[in-house]
C-alpha cells in the first residue's frame, strides 16, 4: 500500500506542471514607478524607415540609463556598415558622444529634462537620425 501511494504521489508530482506553463507579459511602456526616493520608468522609440535606431531607457535613481539599437550604422569597426556615434543632450547642453550602444547618464540633477540622442557619422557630421524624450529625476541617490 505504501509503494502504491509513493508512486501515485510521484506521478502527480511529475505531472503537476505538464503544459500549462503561463506565457511572460511583454508591454511596450512600463508605467513609471515613483516610491521611496527613487523613480523608474522605461520607454521604447521605435525606428522609422530603412536606416535608424530604437532606444529604449529607463531612469533609476539619478541615473538614465539607455540602451540603442542602430539600423544601418555600427558603433565598432565592422564591414558593411557605416561607423557612427551616438551625441547625448540634456536640456539642449552636450553631455557626452557615446562609442556603444549602451551607456549612462549618472548624477543628473533633480526635476524634467529635455533629451535627445543623436547619431553622428564617424567624420562628426550628422547621420540625420534624432530621438528626443522627456525625463524626470525625481531622487539624488
């Protein structure tokens, strides 16, 4: 009786999750999240036409941090594709030109920030690709 019950409740062990495995949520904007001194949001700017790039960033803290997919272009020395850098602006003010597709903006003052990124041809000539966003900074951790 004790190895009928054994292997009944092995069996129904094996077979509890069987097929039923729940699918993950994928949601273009993540709502921002405002708690204890720090703030949280993610956006994503999709691409338009044959050459172009999607951001996607998101703010923790003080911090922005962006993440770009560049179509046509390529941030290292590569075949095929132009060589490109992306320049970062913060309320109309140059930050810093990025040589990777994922960088951070640290310590950025409190209150809404104009953005913008903008794609830069190895020769420093602008590519004519642009992507502007607004931020608020909401904690100085």
């Amino acid at each position: 009786m004790k190895w009928l019950v054994t292997v009944f409740l092995l069996v129904l062990i094996v077979s509890g999750c069987g097929n039923k495995i729940p699918e993950p949520q994928y949601n273009q904007k993540t709502p921002e999240v405002l708690g204890r001194g720090h703030s949280a949001s993610a956006e994503s700017i999709k691409p338009d036409g044959d050459r172009g790039f999607e951001a996607k960033y998101f703010m923790k803290g003080n911090s922005l941090y962006v993440d770009c997919f560049l179509r046509g272009f390529s941030l290292s020395p590569s075949y095929g594709k132009e060589r490109a850098k992306i320049r970062c602006y913060m309320d109309g003010k140059r930050i810093a030109d990025y040589q990777t597709a994922a960088f951070i903006v640290k310590k950025m003052p409190q209150g809404r920030h104009e953005m913008l990124l903008e794609i830069l041809k190895a020769n420093g000539q602008p590519a004519g690709l642009k992507k502007g966003f607004t931020v608020e900074v909401n904690s100085d951790i």
